[in-house]
C-alpha cells in the first residue's frame, strides 16, 4: 500500500513540476491550449488551424454574436503543418466538428526556417498521450539532418516530453512569475483570437506584390503538404476542410510559391479561399494604412473584415447550426463582451513606415488620447 501511495504521489509531483517548469503561463500559445482543453464536449462546430496569421485574423466570439457559429482556433506561432493531423486526432478527443479551416502560409517554409520554439509551442502544450509522443516523432522526423534557424534543435527526444530538462533554470534566471505556480493556468478568453497590445495597435504596410507565376516549394515543405492532403482524403467522408491564405502585405517571390501550394491543394478537390488577390482585397475593403499591426497581421479593424466574411461564407457554404441562446454556448457571448471592453477604446497607437520600408515609429495618436 505504502508502495502504491508513493507511486502515486511521484507521479503527480512529475506532473505538477513539469507544468510549472514549462512555458510561462502567460505565454498565449499555452493559454490557447489550456483554453482548448477547457471546452465543454462536442460544441465546436468550426476548428481553425495553423500560424499566428490565423489567431490574428478571426474574431471567434464575434462569430458567434453575429451568426451563432461556435467555433474555435488551434493556432500558434509558426506552427509547423507537419503537426495538423495529429492536433485533429487531439481534437477529436473532445470535440467533433463539420469543418476544418486550414491556413496555407507556413508552405513558405524550408526546414532550417524551423526553431525549438516552433515545436515546443505545440509538443509542450499537449496533453501527454499518444498523440504528444507521435507529435514528437513528427516534429523530429521533419527536422532530421538539420538544427533550425536558431541551432537550438536537441537531439534528445526526452527534453521535449519532460519540459522540466528544458525549463528547470528559468528558476534561478528569475524568470518564474506567480502563475507559474499555481494549479490552474491562464487560459484564452476568446475562443483561440489572441488579445494583446498589438491588437489595438496600427501601423502602416506597403501593397502586396502579387504574382500569377509559380515557383517550387521547398521540398520539406511540399512533402508535408502532400501528407496532409493525404489525411484529408482518409477523413473526407466524415469531415469538411476548406484551406485559406490570408491576407497580409505579402513580398516579391513569395506569391509563386502560394499559387503552387494552392494549386496542389485545388487538384486534390478541396476549396481554397486566396485573399491575397486586387479582387479580394478590395470585396475586404483592406485598408493598407489602418488594418494592420505588421506586415503579416491585422489588428481589431482588418480582423473585423475578415471575421464578417468569412462568417458569411461559413453560413453560406456550410450547414452550421446557430447556436445563439443555448445555454451550452454562453461562454461565447461572454467571450465577445470579453472581446469588445478589450477594443472598446479602438486604436492606442499609430506606427509609420517611411516610403524606403525603414524603421517604425510609433507616435501616440491624439485623437485616440483625447478621446479614451
């Protein structure tokens, strides 16, 4: 008995200190998991998976206030593609939804693009299961005979399914906070859209230079694509998927490389919305000068145009049930109250770029000030 009870006790002090020694807990790609995890069974009807450029982009509470769609987005920065099907077959764990919406920008990537971070934001995150060895065996499988970007790739699967081998010094580096701590962790108030400072943020971009040529992608990168199509099709008698490229000041060379991958994912039969078209920015009404916070994502006011159409879209090529006045859903409109005392005061600041594409300076708008 004795023996048990002690195995028992380990066993949870792994577990607690390898949560405590981890990603900070205010780390936003933490708290979208956490968030994620915290979802009630089976409400998700819309999962949206992929970089930033996607939990910048769509306003899920504002979604749901508007049409009832109950969705969720499983993102994080620089997510790696290579992990989408294992992050479905997590998902399905809890939640089972009629559409996947997956972003298209990472296929830009090559494989020494590829840091620690980029995995870790998602392997970390997981819960541990099968699912987070085999995310492991992924990320390691892609990354095999390079170091990353950075050189920080281990070759010690181990550090990346005990997070305390990685984090143990963040303790004597001062880089605890009291979060860190505790037994409960942030999580995401708005349903995987990131708030930050950066959302109310407005800086200047130049057009995109925008291309109808094609260009290869970097062969790691088309393999993974390959692959997830290939998952696609075993899933799609059960599940929809709709691939999207979001809009963003996108540079030279870089839209041949998209029109391949759209291509790929056009010739396997699957929908792709490419918003990086003069025909799309203008049906968005993209303002280069007020929309965005850098040049790869919009703040509130671009996020807000893209959210009301693709919700239009949504309503209007899916069979989505609304689901505005359920009780089950009330954490949704609480999001978006979340969501509009957060933007309620617009933009805080106002960045510019000079007409070369030198440094950003960020003055105070006063108007924005006078009127706060």
């Amino acid at each position: 008995m004795a023996a048990v009870l002690f195995l028992v006790v380990a066993g949870m002090l792994f577990l607690y200190m390898n949560k405590v020694f981890s990603m900070g807990d205010s780390d936003s790609n933490r708290q979208t998991f956490k968030a994620f995890y915290h979802e009630k069974k089976n409400t998700d009807d819309v999962i949206y998976i992929g970089t930033s450029a996607v939990n910048r982009f769509f306003i899920n509470p504002k979604a749901y206030h508007d049409e009832g769609i109950a969705s969720f987005t499983v993102a994080t920065m620089g997510m790696p593609m290579f992990f989408v099907p294992t992050l479905i077959d997590e998902i399905e764990k809890t939640q089972d939804p009629q559409l996947y919406i997956i972003e298209l920008r990472w296929f830009l990537k090559e494989k020494d693009m590829i840091t620690d971070a980029h995995i870790r934001r998602v392997t970390d995150n997981l819960k541990y299961s099968e699912n987070k060895l085999t995310a492991i065996e992924d990320a390691f499988a892609f990354m095999e005979g390079s170091e990353g970007l950075l050189g920080d790739i281990t070759d010690n699967e181990l550090e990346y399914l005990v997070p305390v081998i990685k984090y143990h010094g963040r303790l004597e580096q001062g880089m605890m906070n009291r979060g860190d701590w505790k037994l409960t962790s942030s999580r995401n108030l708005t349903k995987g859209y990131v708030l930050s400072y950066s959302t109310v943020k407005q800086v200047n971009q130049f057009p995109s230079r925008l291309s109808d040529d094609r260009a290869p992608m970097s062969a790691e990168a088309e393999q993974t694509l390959v692959d997830l199509l290939d998952y696609c099709d075993s899933r799609k008698d059960e599940k929809k998927f709709l691939f999207v490229l979001s809009p963003y000041s996108v540079k030279k060379g870089q839209m041949p490389v998209f029109n391949t991958a759209i291509d790929m994912v056009e010739e396997r039969g699957y929908p792709v919305i490419n918003f990086n078209t003069e025909e799309m920015y203008e049906e968005l009404d993209v303002d280069w000068d007020k929309d965005f916070y850098n040049s790869k994502h919009f703040n509130y006011l671009g996020a807000e145009k893209y959210t009301d159409w693709m919700t239009s879209y949504l309503k209007e090529h899916y069979n989505l049930k609304d689901h505005r006045g359920d009780p089950r859903y009330e954490s949704w409109e609480t999001s978006y109250k979340i969501y509009k005392n957060y933007v309620e005061d617009g933009i805080a600041v106002i960045g510019h770029k000079d007409k070369i594409g030198g440094e950003v300076t960020i003055i105070y708008d006063k108007d924005w000030e006078n009127n706060k």
